[in-house]
C-alpha cells in the first residue's frame, strides 16, 4: 500500500519539494543585491508600520525614507493602504521631493501588487525587493520604522485617525528638520540636503544619470 504518509516519508528522505505556487495578481521579479545609495534621490525605502487607536481599532502607515539624505518625503496612515493608496502617497512625495530612480521594499502584498508594478513602470522608477526573510537588506527603512516606533507611536495615544495623521505628520517635520544624525556628520537631514553638491534640492532626479555613475563615490567636500 502506498498512503499519504509513505509518500511523505519518501518526499522528506528525498529532500523534495512542490513547485510554489505564484500568487495572482502579483508581478514576479528576480532578487539581487541592492547597491549602495551615493547621491540624493537615487533610492527610496518603503514598508508599513501598524499601529492602534485608543479605541482599538488597528492603523497603518506606510514610511518612505531617502536612502542617502535620510530625508522621509511621506508617511500615510489610514486604517487600511492598499496598492493604489501607496502609489497615491508615492505621486504626492515625488510632486514635493522630485522621483526617485528605485524604489526598495519587501515582498508583501501591496508591494509586489500588478498595479504598482505598472505604475512603477510608467514612471520609469524600478522596483527593487529585497530577498525574502532578509530584513537587514532595507536596513534604512528598519532603522527609520524602530525610531518612529519609539519616538511617536510609543510616546502618544491616537484619539481617532484624524488626530493620528496629525501627530505624525508633525513627527515627520521634525524629524527632517529638527533632528540630528550621526550618519550625516550630527546634521538634520535637510541640513544635509541643503549642504550636498553646493545645496541641492531635496531628492530632485539627476537630469543626465549618465554622467554620475551609480558606483562613484562623493568627494570629501560632499562628505563632510
């Protein structure tokens, strides 16, 4: 007799595996080592954030994050943010800060979605996900995600999503403007913008990419 415990068996002592399934509705793309951000606006970060409101009901923000400047464009909260939510946050940063050349994320669902995979398209913007499991490859976004954590969403209560978005919103101000990092030399992120390549505009796109390769490092004036 060959049962379903004997073909287990036999799978587990062969070291076999079913083909995985692809989810519908989401694009499928190849993993690869991220480069590192040498300029502004060359790469932005992205992932979610939950949260509750005093009454319990659950919220979420989604935080983007310049990788080179630290610069944070956006962060949307609302209960629910699906795809067309992230691209609707997405268009309103880049109108304000100018359009990224990549965008990194996970893999969940709102992220590997068709509909931002064409927009992305559309934007000429690439999307880069990073390998399952492997958090600390968008480990800008995860350093910005635990500081949010504990210096707003542990510090407050939300009374209701009006009053949350306006909390946050003022954490984003300050955090662009009014706090120091020691990766940018003790400077605030737009101190930092204002002070890279003779004061750049925040995130604005480079108009001739091909004259600053992606692997050229900054010189020590950029540096400092």
């Amino acid at each position: 007799m060959v049962n379903r415990k004997r073909v287990h068996r036999l799978y587990r002592e062969e070291v076999l595996k079913l083909r995985r399934k692809c989810s519908k509705g989401q694009a499928a793309e190849a993993r690869v080592p991220l480069l590192r951000s040498t300029r502004p606006g060359q790469s932005w970060s992205m992932d979610f954030v939950s949260d509750r409101l005093v009454g319990g009901r659950a919220i979420r923000a989604l935080t983007v994050v310049d990788d080179f400047t630290k610069v944070c464009p956006v962060i949307e909260v609302d209960t629910s943010l699906p795809a067309l939510r992230v691209i609707r946050a997405l268009e309103l940063a880049i109108e304000l800060h100018g359009k990224p050349e990549r965008l990194v994320c996970d893999n969940g669902p709102e992220f590997t979605s068709l509909a931002l995979d064409a927009w992305a398209a559309s934007q000429r913007i690439t999307l880069h996900h990073i390998e399952p499991g492997k958090p600390v490859q968008n480990a800008v976004i995860e350093s910005f995600n635990w500081l949010f954590r504990d210096e707003c969403l542990n510090q407050n209560q939300f009374l209701g999503l009006h009053d949350a978005r306006k909390i946050v919103e003022a954490h984003r101000q300050d955090y662009n403007t009014a706090r120091p990092h020691t990766s940018l030399g003790g400077k605030t992120p737009e101190e930092f913008v204002r002070g890279f390549a003779g004061g750049m505009p925040p995130a604005k796109p480079n108009p001739n990419p091909q004259l600053q390769p992606l692997d050229q490092k900054p010189s020590p004036s950029e540096t400092t």
